[in-house]
C-alpha cells in the first residue's frame, strides 16, 4: 500500500518538476551550443572545454533547484494540506525525484564530454586521464554534496514558513531568520570540526575519490584530467547523518505547520 502511495508522489513531483527539469536541460544545451560555436568560429577550444566542466560542477545545486522549485508550488497551492500522506514520505519523494533529475541531467552533461573530447582531442589525452572510474566517483560526490545542499535549503526553508505560525514574530522574521542561519551553520562547522578531529584517530583510513576535474592547457594543446582528493570516512559518516537528521527536522517542522506561511 505505502509502494503504491509512494509511486503515486512520486509520479506527482515529475510533474511538477518537468517544467523546471526541462528549462534546466535547455538552458544548459543552449550555452554548450553557443560556447560551441564560438570555439569553432573563434579555434579556441579551451572555451568548450571550460564551460563544459562548468556545466558538469554546477549540478552541485540541481538538487536543491528542483527541491526548491517544488516547495514554491506546495507553498502556494498549500496541496499537502490535503494530502492523507506523512510530511517524511512527501519529501522524500521531492528529493528522490530531485536525485533521478540530476542523475539523468549529469549523464547528459559527461555526454557533452565525450562529444567534446571526441572532436577536439584527437590524440586521446583526455581519454587516458578521465576515466569511467573517476567519472562514477565524481558524480556519486556531486549527487551527495548536492544532496546535503538540499536538505539545508529545505531545512531553512521548513524554519522560514513555520515561524510564520508565530504573529507576535512577524515584524522581527527575516532578521530573526538570518541569525538563525548564521548561528546554525557556525555551530554545525564547529560540532563537525571537533567530532571530525576526534573520530578521525578512530577511523584514519581515508579513501582516494576523484572529486574535480583539472583542465591543462599545454603546447599539445588542451585536455581534462580527473583530480583525485582523500576524503575521510568519518566526513561522509557525518554528511550522511547531517543529511538524515535534516530530513526528519523538516519532516517534523512541516507536519506542524497547520499552513506554509
């Protein structure tokens, strides 16, 4: 019963956000094609290899974009008002379809790649370098950082709207709301600094996760290599718990809410 009801939000969320998914993935053909251009007209390749990393590391905030854009249509059509399901299973569905999006768009963008590789490096530089390892790992660290991202926005946006249920805080609410966000994300950086320092003597053993992508220009010309950095596991220990505990504080928050405000 609760697959089918999950399928059913599902499927309401894809329509909600195709409009958006759809602008997202025009936009970013429309500035490839003209980058594009301009290299071909130009023979400057660097600019098509750049604006295609860019396009590749701007999806660090898809999720939230389409997070954020179907929060604005629940807020003004208040539909989950009317819904029977739990305010956890209405988001979790916002954020799973906000991963599918981004997941499909990435592939997309790496397409881009391959198509730019393809045409403007011929002796196969990039190809050696960039591999379908470092790839997976660099979208699997876009998709989690992207991931967290959303779930601070949907965090603060949850705080924002059920403040509004408080009248005696409206002339102070975007003053009060600001502190909060400032005093919330120092107090989280300094909680995560002294429980990455300590956990750390009890799991040292980092791993190596491609996390960026170098751009060379040298007198062959230009290509992309990946970039490798260590990343702790107690630090994606403490995303995954940031991200989990975010999730249930705003499920929490939204479900008493009689209004989004």
């Amino acid at each position: 019963m609760k697959t089918h009801a999950f399928k059913g939000l599902m499927r309401k969320e894809w329509l909600l956000s195709k409009n958006t998914f759809i602008l997202l993935i025009c936009f970013k053909l429309f500035i490839w094609a003209v980058v594009l251009s301009g290299s071909v007209l130009t023979n400057n390749h660097e600019l098509l290899y750049i604006a295609t990393s860019m396009i590749i590391g701007i999806h660090v905030i898809y999720i939230t974009m389409i997070v954020g854009a179907g929060l604005s249509l629940e807020e003004k059509s208040q539909m989950w008002l009317h819904s029977p399901r739990s305010m956890s299973m209405i988001l979790g569905s916002k954020l799973l379809t906000g991963i599918l999006l981004q997941i499909t768009s990435l592939c997309m963008a790496f397409l881009l790649l391959g198509i730019t590789v393809i045409f403007f490096d011929p002796g196969g530089t990039t190809v050696n370098l960039l591999t379908a390892g470092s790839i997976f790992q660099m979208s699997v660290l876009i998709t989690v950082s992207g991931l967290e991202l959303a779930m601070f926005y949907t965090f603060y946006w949850a705080i924002y709207h059920s403040m509004g249920r408080f009248n005696y805080l409206a002339k102070f609410k975007v003053v009060l709301f600001t502190l909060f966000i400032i005093v919330s994300f120092l107090l989280i950086l300094f909680i995560e600094k002294q429980l990455l320092g300590g956990l750390q003597s009890v799991l040292p053993i980092p791993i190596e996760m491609t996390k960026f992508m170098n751009v060379h220009i040298g007198e062959d010309g230009l290509w992309i290599s990946s970039g490798g950095e260590k990343i702790s596991w107690v630090g994606l220990l403490f995303s995954t718990l940031k991200i989990t505990g975010l999730f249930f504080l705003s499920s929490w928050l939204l479900n008493k809410a009689v209004e989004v405000k």
